[in-house]
C-alpha cells in the first residue's frame, strides 16, 4: 500500500527519537544493507539496465561514477562512525571549574532528501548514507527524470527499510513542493540554483536548516606554462563523461593565447583516441552517454544555434542527432558575453573557448559569473597557481585534473553562494545531518560567588 506524505512525516516524527537512540553498530548495519543490495550480481545488472535506459550509461561508468562512489563512502562511514559519533571534549575556561564541556552530535531528526537526475543513484544514495548513519528518518525524493533509476532505488529501499524509518517518494515538481510543506528538521537538495532558492524559501518557512548542492559555470584555466597534451586529454574526458552532464565538468575554457591552437589540436585528437578509434563515428562509441531527455537536447541545441548565430566559430564536433538523443563533444571559438552559452550553465558536452593575453583577463572574465562550484586551474607555475585561486572564490579546486573534486571523502564537497551552501562527503557531510549540541555538566564547584547580594564580593571573573 502506497503511504501519502503527511502519513510518512508523520510516522517518521514518532518513530524519530527510536532512531536517535540507535548504536553505531545499529546505523552501520543499516548502511551495510544498501552495501549488500548493490554487491549481489542480479541488483547490479539490473541497475545496469535501469542506467542505460536513463542515460546509456556504459557499465564502467556505472561502476566508477554511481555505485563505486557510493561504496567508498560507505567504507569510509565505517571507519569512523565510531569516531565522529563520539562526545567531542572541548577544553574548560578558569571561571567553569568543576565542570566539563563537550560536543555531542546527535541527530537532526527527519530530513529531505531531493536529488537530480544526472547521477541518478550516487546522488541519492551518498546523502542517504550519511543522514541515517547520523541517525536520521528520511525521506528521499528522487528525479523524476531520470524514472528508471528512481524506480530502482524505491524498489531497493522499499525491500531494505520500514517507510518509517526511510522512505522514498516519486513524483515531479508537484510531489516535491508537496513535500516542502512539510517541516523536515533539515533539506539536503541537490540540483540547480534556480530550484535551490525555491527549496531555501520553502525551509525558510519552518527555519529547517538546508544543505544546498547546486552547480553553476566552473571555469577551467590553462595557463601558458601547462602540459597541453596531458592537459587536453583529461579535459576531452572530463567534458565527455555522463556527456558532459556533471555539476563539476568544466563549463568553458580560458586558455593563455599562445597555447590555443596546440589546444584545439591535441583537444581533437583526445576525442577520437578515447570515442573513435574504430573511425565509426563518437555517436557508436558504447562509452559514450546520451542527453537525458528531449528538453535538454533542445536546450543544448538552442544554446549551440545562439552561439553560432552571435558569432561563434565551430572548432570541432558538432554533430546533434535528436532521435537518438546524441551530441558529439563540441568545442566553439569566438565566444561573447552576451552569448546564451556564457549566461547559463551548459550541463552538457559543449565546451566554449576563451583566450587572455594578461593573466588580469582571468579574473574579470570569471568575476561576471557568480561563485562556481570548482575552478580548475592547469599549470606548472606554483606563483600562477596561487594567483588565480586568490582571486577567483569558487567551492573547490582541482589542479592539472579536473572531475576529481568529488572523490575524496576527507575533503568537504559543495560550493559557495550561487553553487552551494553547505558541504557533502565524509566528516562534512555528517555534520549537515547531525546538531551540534554543546554540553555542560558540573562536576563539582558551583557558581555561588557570583550570586546575589553583590557588596562586598570581588569579581574575579
Ligand atoms: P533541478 O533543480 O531541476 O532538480 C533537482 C530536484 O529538484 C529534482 O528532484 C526535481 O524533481 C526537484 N525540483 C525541480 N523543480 C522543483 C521545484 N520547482 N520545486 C521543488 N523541487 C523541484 O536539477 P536537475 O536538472 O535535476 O540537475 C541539474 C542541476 O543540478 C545542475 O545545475 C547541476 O549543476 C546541479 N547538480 C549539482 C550537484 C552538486 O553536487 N553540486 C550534483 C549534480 C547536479
């Protein structure tokens, strides 16, 4: 039987205060639960399925960018659960001897989950993790976009959990602003800005605290003392990947003038070494993905059109094929501000190319944008290095790689202002879920002296 929202929130509010007496070892064995769904053979392939369907998605990536991030932060969960769960001693001034202060993080309650279709499951399932490992009720919202993937994950945790213990609800903008009413201790949402200030208006509402993971125009800078060759391949891969559709691919290129047509060249032949070598074309690549759906491809291509039309110059790819969904990794010269594709993120494997002459260009260029999730910076030259992070405020930053900002779980992952609020993976990602309750207990000693009547006392404090 299909429960309605208020009915779960409900539920999950009563059954809250049980979980939050939950053990370590309790929460680690529900963890482990969605470890062992996604190790057995026969939820894989079916995963496979579902991921192809939603992206034609190859299995490698299925692998390396869903259900193995999604296994890294589980192992990394239980290495130190036990650790983070513990009381946290904080020292003690003079004036509060006799008594001892510490941090205890215990659970926030029930939390909203809302995540995008891109990464359908890791996207889900990270944030999952992490707020019942901290002893949450959740509910969780998949994107409706990407159906085969959501369904696959309601099946998953409808066999592994109780509803009133995590519950995952399907559904569209409807479903999700229907869910907003709700007053969840906590809203961790994962998608674009435009939805980010809707759900933090909606948690204004009831003051329920928000982790905001959003995305925005990433710049990658190449400067004129980087390996153009290493440089260009990883970048072909990483605007490629998902086709391009990841919150931290890099949006468009500022590249030092002297280093643009090595650049393009090495960029090129990257594309064909990694998605044509059998010379048939990047479109029968089984590696390569597909644009989710009839409405981003028509967006990509619009984007594309403007461009071309304001000016722009086709360097390589190119190539839009509707039916199939297929849009080859494109590179584009002679950009302008007033460009669509400079005014939005493009979320897709469409890569704009800028030059400067005077590393000043970088910061005026990138300062027209708001904060972005990553800056990536390609160079050899430590004082350039330093330079452009100084000047350039962005979530976080990989240097002579790109797409790797989401893997280490000891490093907080999110953004600042317009890309993000709050910080995911490891530790971090712990804490989004968890409150910081201070605690003071009197061991011995009392305040008396600073007690009324005051004559005659001598403040010592
Ligand atoms: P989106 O904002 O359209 O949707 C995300 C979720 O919000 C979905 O579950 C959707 O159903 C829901 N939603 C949509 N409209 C809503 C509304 N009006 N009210 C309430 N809920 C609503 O994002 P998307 O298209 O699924 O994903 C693409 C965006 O997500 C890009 O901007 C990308 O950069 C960002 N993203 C960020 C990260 C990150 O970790 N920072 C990761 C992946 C994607």
């Amino acid at each position: 039987m299909e429960q309605d929202i208020q009915t779960i929130f409900r539920s999950q509010k009563e059954n809250s205060s049980r979980l939050a007496q939950m053990s370590v070892k309790e929460r680690l064995e529900r963890v482990e639960r969605i470890d062992n769904y996604l190790k057995d053979e026969n939820n894989l392939s079916k995963l496979y399925n579902a991921l192809y369907n939603d992206l034609r998605k190859p299995e490698v990536e299925v692998i390396a960018t869903e259900v193995g991030i999604v296994q890294t932060q589980i192992s990394h969960l239980k290495k130190n659960l036990n650790k983070w769960d513990r009381d946290h001693r904080v020292s003690t001034p003079l004036p509060l001897l006799g008594t001892r202060s510490y941090i205890r993080y215990e659970p926030k309650g029930v939390v909203l989950i809302l995540s995008p279709w891109n990464f359908p499951l890791n996207l889900s399932l990270v944030p999952l993790v992490y707020a019942i490992a901290a002893g949450n009720a959740v509910v969780l919202k998949p994107s409706e976009i990407s159906s085969h993937t959501s369904a696959y994950i309601k099946k998953m945790i409808g066999e592994l959990f109780r509803w009133d213990e995590v519950a995952v609800v399907e559904g569209d903008v409807s479903v999700a602003t229907r869910l907003l009413e709700m007053p969840f201790n906590h809203i961790f949402f994962t998608g674009s800005p435009r939805v980010g200030k809707i759900v933090m208006g909606k948690a204004a509402e009831h003051l329920s605290s928000v982790t905001l993971e959003l995305g925005g125009k990433s710049p990658a800078i190449i400067d004129e003392t980087a390996n153009i060759q290493q440089i260009a391949r990883r970048l072909a891969w990483a605007k490629s990947v998902n086709c391009g559709q990841t919150c931290v691919t890099p949006d468009y290129v500022i590249i030092h003038e002297s280093k643009k047509r090595e650049f393009i060249k090495e960029f090129r032949s990257a594309i064909t070494e990694l998605y044509n070598r059998s010379g048939s074309g990047t479109e029968n690549s089984p590696d390569y993905c597909r644009i989710i759906s009839k409405y981003h491809f028509m967006r990509l291509n619009s984007l594309y059109k403007d461009a071309l039309e304001k000016g722009a110059s086709l360097l390589t790819g190119g190539y839009f094929e509707e039916d199939d969904l297929f849009i080859s990794p494109t590179l584009l010269d002679g950009i302008s501000e007033e460009m669509s594709i400079m005014q939005e993120e493009i979320f897709g494997p469409l890569l704009p190319v800028l030059t400067y002459h005077d590393r000043l260009e970088v910061s005026e260029i990138i300062s027209r944008h708001p904060n972005p999730l990553m800056l990536y910076i390609a160079s050899r030259e430590k004082k350039n290095i330093r330079y452009f992070m100084d000047g350039n405020p962005a979530g976080g930053t990989v240097i002579n790689d790109y797409m790797l900002g989401y893997s280490n779980p000891n490093l907080p992952f999110g953004g600042v202002n317009n890309s993000g609020i709050g910080k995911s993976l490891g530790f971090h990602c712990f804490m989004e879920f968890s409150n910081k309750r201070s605690v003071i207990h009197r061991k011995w000693g009392s305040l008396d002296m600073i007690y009324p009547p005051y004559n005659s006392r001598v403040l010592w404090l």
